[in-house]
C-alpha cells in the first residue's frame, strides 16, 4: 500500500499505527466534507482517471 500511495513504508506504518497524520490527505478530507454528494464523486472520479492515465 505504500507503494501506491507513493510514501515510504515508514511513513505508512507510522500513519497505519497512529503515530502521525499525513497532512495534505487530511486537507483534501476536510475539503470533500464540503462538498455535495455528487460533487465530491466527480472529484475522486477526476482523480481516479489521473491515476488510471498515469499507469498507462
């Protein structure tokens, strides 16, 4: 999983043991609880074809 999210292991298990709080997924969090229902859907739908085309 650390891997997919492009951090370090460590950075993960800190994160998976409560250690820390990775800051800009918090922001975007935070951002979404704003949002609409559908609106937050065409965002993450957005990000998923960014992630998707950079795979490719």
């Amino acid at each position: 999983m650390a891997n997919r999210l492009d951090v370090s292991m460590r950075t993960y298990q800190d994160w998976k043991l409560g250690n820390s709080q990775p800051q800009s997924a918090v922001a975007i969090f935070k951002m979404l609880t704003e949002l609409d229902d559908e609106d937050v859907l065409h965002v993450v739908r957005r990000i998923r074809r960014g992630f998707l085309e950079e795979t490719k």
